[in-house]
C-alpha cells in the first residue's frame, strides 16, 4: 500500500455538524445532542425529534459504520427500509413494502441529490452510481408523507452531500482492499476562503465478485461549491459525474443457488451480459433572503445517462437527456402571538429517453466470445414530463401542540414514438398517455408530552406514476384504462429520550392501504404489460433505538437496533383467472431485526458488531414457495489517531457475514420459466468476505 494525505471533517453547516461528527480521544460524545438533530426533509427545518411523520436520519457516522463500497448495509438498519442486492449494480429498494413488485430496479420512491431529482419521468430510481463516500447524511421520509417532494407512494430518499468548508484547505485519502478483488481508493480536496468553498470528491472501485460474469469496474465525481455573493444570497453549484462497466451473473435457480451459487446464470455467462454506464448531473442553485420573514430557492439542473447493456434476449441501447427547475419559497408570519412557517412552490421535469434493442447473436459465435451485436428489433422515443406544485405549513394550534398541512398538485404526461419501420411484422406503437392531475393532501400532528417526549400521528395521501412500458398492450396499443397506484397512509407514534437521555427511541405502527395494484404481467422472457390487478394493506410497526451503556472521557459503549414487523396482504388481487386475495404481499420479509454495539476509546480504539435477521419472503402470489429466513453478522474494527496537528490517521478492518451464512440476497418474484428450464428466483448473498484499509486527513 502507499501513503495517502487527506481532508480532516469539517463542516460549515450547522444541519450537518453533529451528523458529521467524528470521535476524537480528546471529546467525550454526547448522545442526547441528536436528539437536537435538525432535518430538513420537507423544507420546513426542525427537530427530528418534533417531525409528525416517519423521517430517518443516517448520519456520516452510521455509514462508516461499514466500509464505503455499499449503501445498502446502512439502509438497512433503518426500520421499514429494506434494500436487496444482487450485485453492487443490482439492487432494489423498498420502503414499507412499496416497490417490492418491481423485479429489476427501485421504483415508487422518489430520490433527490440535494434539490435534484434521481428519480426518471417513470418513477424510477437508481443510487447505486453515486459514491457513498461523498453523502454526509441520509434522510428518509417513510409512507406517503412526503408533500413537498411529488408525494411518492412509499416515500422519499434524500442524499446530502459532503459540504464544503470554508476557510479550510485539506486532503483526504482512503484505500480499501478486500475479498473477491475488491479495490477502492476514495480521495477527497477540499479548498475555502471567506467567501467560496468547493468539494472534489474522486473514487475508482473495482471488484471481481463473488461470483461469475461478476466483474465490477467504476469511476466517479462529486464536485460541491458555495458561494457567497453577498449577506443575504448565495449560489452553490453541485454536480456528478460516473462511469461504470460491471458485468451480471443474473439469477438462479435452485438446484444451482443450494450447489453452485458462484455460478452465474447461464445464458448470461454465454453471452457474457454486462452494463455499460455513463452518468451525469448537474445542478445550480440560487438561495436569497428577502427579509428575516421570506426566502427563496430556485434551482436548474440537468441530468443524462447513457447505458449499453448486452443481454441473452437482446441488446439494450438507451440513453436519457433530463432537464428540470425546482422553485420555492419558505417563509414564516404571526397568527395570534403565534409563527405559522410555511413553504411552497413547484417543480417541473422533463426528460427524453431513446431506447433500441437488437438481435444478440453470441450464439452464432465460438463460445467464451461473448455478445455481438445483430440487427434492430425495436427504436424508440419517449418524452416524459411532470410537474408538482406544492404547499407545506406548520403552526402551533394550542400550547406544545402542532399541526402539519401539506398538499401537492401532480401531472404526469408521456409520449411516446415508435421509431422502427412499419411492416408486416412490426406495428408503430406510437401514442400520447396523460394522466389525470392527482391532488395529494397530508395532515400531521405533534404533542409534547413533555421536554424529552412526543406523540405523533398523520394521514396522508401518496401515488406512484406508471411507466409508458406498462400502459402498452399486447397489440402495442396504449391502454388508457389503466390507473396509477395510490394509497393512503395512516401512522401513530412516538419519540424522544428516556432514562437520563440514555435511550433514544422512535416507534410508530401504520397502515398504508393502496389501490390499483398495479401487476407486471409477464408474456415473455423480456415481455411484460401493466393490469390494475386490486388492492393491498400495509399494516407494520417500526422501532428504532439507541442506548448509551457508558460514556466517559475514556471510553463510549453503546447499543443502537431497528424491528419492523411486515403484515402486508394483498386485501384483493385477482390476475386474469388466479385469485390472490388474503395472501402475504410478495417480495417483502415477514420481519426484520437489526442489533449492534458499538465502541470508542480515548486510545482510539474504535469498532462496532452488526447483527441483521431477515424474515421469509414470499416468492411467488400464490405463496406457494417463500425464501427462507436468514442471519447476518458484520463486525469492523480500527484505530484512530491524531500525529501531528494537521495529519490523522485511521486504520481499519472489517469482516461480512462472519459466520459465512448462505442466503438469498435478492430474490425475483414470480420468475418464468422458459425453454423448460427452472424458474431463477434467487440472487446468492455473499460468503464470509473480509476489507481492511487506512485513510490519511492532512490540514494545510
């Protein structure tokens, strides 16, 4: 290994200074501070502690709990949050069940990089591009709750990224290396004087996997720049950009997921199926202060994503420009001695995506060449656009009694051209899809019982978009019938501290009950068509803690775990002659558990032991077949230390999946079977894997 300089943790904003806060064997940590967590999730900036609905905080420190490769451990942690992974480009992401029926993505959350959105003009969402080393924090708004950012039927994910400081030049670098060929070097400049401040953020990750056709190859860039133009206005300027080649080993069945989960599937390891990514944004943004009563905030950006991705069936081409403004105002005045804070504004996105497939004829080839390229079956052109107006407003009713009331304005617009050649075996599929403009409105409200605890309760109204995709029929005619999803989401709860502000805690039980269940119906082995198929209720509860066992000068000790209990079932779901009605909804655990330790000394001395139960999950509608439940244990230790004034060092080592358990890590619901072959529900976990690494902060 070489020596690396790198970049001390400071930070020039108050939101992110107690979430990027690193142990020094000089400060004795505080766990009651995050108590005083200010979150900023629907633009109305207040405690976490007084939020009228389900908002989960991941802090830099919850992260780095982890190594920085995937995001997905430390989503994982977070009750009602569940996030699959096939492999570091395959994932999925649910939040209270929402988005399980989607089989290869992330769909019905909505995401923002800051104010810019991650989420297409279909809904959908990928976060595996972006570098987990450059995120200072996570917020997520669990349920339908969410006004102020498209109402989304499962929730929204905000990633913040690292600010940058001012008045501070540093250096920061951080190599990793592990199992299965895993590289990563994450370096990090920082340089600020009184008025400008920027973030370069440069990662290289690559790993052969665990597996087959498993190789995993990405570049990426965050750059972060504030600009202070006078006393009241500033201008920051954020952008990314990342290049990844990684190949798939897909699915399997179960024969090979018991006796060869190293395996790839395969007809992906024949035609040696890979993805081919480039992705980028950018995003300007203008913030002025009026009066100490007004301000606002407007931001452009613009978005694009290329994307080669050779598969067995065929050659996926598609690309996707994406453009947007996000406006609004946040203010605040006096009713009856009392302050009424509100925010509104709109937000308007476009997009233009091209996809072509073509023939894949690694068939006709010597075996080990892998995928070439044949002649067009299909082209074309998609324009996607929506906008959502919205309005939030918080006020204190009666003595430590708030109200929340939001609402948001959506309409959703597709068009769509077939760009192949007419003829007698292929038809133009052209045509327009409009949706109806779906009225979103949310009511929260918060008690005080006292200075260390809350009640609170909502209800609120959430939808999810369909994709042009799913509104096409068999005979390639847009099917104007169907209805997007929408639900309503009741929840009760409760947080605060306890026993000396030793525990911190938050529970809360809900139900999201949607409707127009929509199915993909699948016709064929790359085939699917969209059908409203009924309805679903999600009744849950969620718990989240953490308690401080000791916490000295000399040494912190303490505990932090998550519980979800799932009571998801399908209240009436009928697809073409197959009644489903009662049954568990498909995709999600039954429950999951995670428990952890954690421990810092003054000799810096630090590290932490993560244990996840994960549920059976139901395979198939039917419930005919569920995956089984599953344990992991993940454990990292390290030292830290300070060697002169400007240089820091930390070193660390990490163990996954500690007593090498076997386990499905992503499962495909309802696989097909086709050419007579198993149906392949299960994307293997990996084995025990091990990481170690150092990292050098140097302050100039």
């Amino acid at each position: 290994m070489q020596i690396f300089y790198s970049q001390n943790n400071k930070t020039n904003t108050t939101n992110d200074s107690i979430s990027n806060k690193k142990y020094s064997p000089k400060t004795k940590e505080k766990p009651a501070l995050l108590n005083e967590v200010i979150i900023n999730a629907n633009h109305l900036p207040t405690q976490l502690k007084r939020a009228t609905s389900s908002t989960a905080l991941i802090s830099n420190k919850a992260i780095e709990r982890a190594n920085n490769t995937n995001i997905n451990e430390a989503l994982n942690r977070v009750s009602g949050v569940f996030m699959q992974s096939g492999a570091l480009n395959t994932n999925r992401i649910t939040i209270r069940g929402v988005g399980s029926r989607n089989l290869f993505g992330t769909s019905k959350i909505r995401a923002y990089f800051k104010d810019i959105p991650l989420t297409n003009g279909s809904g959908e969402t990928s976060l595996e591009d972006f570098e987990l080393g450059a995120i200072s924090r996570i917020e997520i708004t669990k349920g339908a709750t969410s006004s102020t950012y498209g109402a989304g039927l499962g929730g929204v994910i905000q990633l913040l990224p690292k600010a940058a400081s001012f008045n501070t030049t540093t250096l920061k670098n951080e190599t990793t290396i592990g199992s299965f060929g895993l590289f990563k070097n994450l370096s990090q400049v920082n340089y600020g004087n009184t008025s400008n401040a920027l973030k370069l953020v440069f990662s290289t990750t690559q790993s052969d996997g665990f597996r087959a056709n498993n190789r995993y190859n990405r570049d990426a860039l965050t750059f972060n720049s504030t600009h202070k133009l006078n006393t009241k206005t500033e201008l920051s300027i954020l952008g990314t950009f990342s290049d990844l080649k990684a190949f798939i080993p897909s699915s399997l069945n179960a024969t090979d997921f018991r006796n060869n989960p190293e395996s790839a599937a395969f007809t992906w390891g024949a035609s040696r199926g890979f993805e081919d990514t480039k992705r980028g944004l950018l995003g300007i943004s203008l913030q002025h202060t009026f009066t100490k009563n007004i301000s606002q905030n407007t931001s452009v950006f613009g978005s694009f994503r290329n994307s080669y991705e050779p598969r067995p069936f065929n050659i996926l081409d598609e690309s996707v420009l994406g453009y947007g403004l996000r406006h609004r105002f946040i203010g605040n005045f006096n009713i009856n001695a009392k302050t009424f804070n509100w925010t509104s504004g709109i937000e308007i996105f476009k997009d233009n995506f091209k996809h072509q497939t073509f023939e894949n004829l690694y068939q006709d080839f010597p075996e080990g060449n892998g995928s070439v390229q044949g002649n067009p079956l299909s082209n074309f052109k998609e324009k996607r656009q929506y906008y959502n107006v919205f309005f939030e407003g918080r006020y204190e009713i009666a003595t430590a009694t708030n109200i929340v009331l939001g609402i948001n304005y959506n309409k959703t617009t597709y068009n769509l051209k077939d760009r192949f050649p007419v003829s007698n075996s292929n038809r133009d599929d052209s045509g327009n899809f409009k949706f109806n403009g779906i009225v979103s409105p949310k009511i929260g409200i918060l008690h005080q019982l006292n200075t260390t605890s809350n009640l609170y309760a909502n209800v609120s109204h959430g939808f999810s978009p369909l994709s042009l995709e799913e509104t096409l029929r068999p005979d390639g005619q847009i099917n104007t019938n169907l209805n997007p999803e929408t639900g309503w989401n009741f929840e009760i709860g409760a947080k605060g501290v306890a026993i000396k502000n030793k525990l911190q805690y938050n529970i809360s039980v809900y139900r999201l009950a949607i409707k127009n269940l929509l199915v993909a119906r699948r016709t064929a082995e790359d085939v699917f068509i969209g059908v409203n198929a009924g309805k679903t209720n999600h009744d849950g509860l969620e718990m989240d803690w953490t308690y401080s066992i000791l916490n000295t000068d000399n040494l912190q000790f303490s505990t932090f775990g998550s519980y979800s209990l799932n009571l998801y079932k399908f209240d009436e779901f009928i697809d073409d002659d197959a009644v489903f009605s009662g049954n568990d909804v498909t995709g999600v655990p039954s429950d999951i558990l995670n428990l952890g330790i954690e421990l810092n000394t003054s000799t810096g001395i630090y590290g932490n032991l993560n244990f996840q139960h994960v549920g059976k999950i139901p395979i198939t509608d039917s419930n005919s077949l569920f995956s089984d439940a599953y344990n992991l244990t993940n454990l990292k230790i390290g030292y830290q230390n300070t060697i002169t004034p400007q240089l820091q060092l930390n070193i660390f080592l990490g163990v996954n999946n500690v007593f090498d358990a076997a386990y499905a890590s992503q499962i495909l619901i309802n696989a097909g079977s086709f050419g007579g072959n198993a149906p392949r529900y299960f994307y293997p976990g990996n084995p025990v894997n091990y990481y170690s690494g150092f990292t050098l902060n140097y302050s100039f």
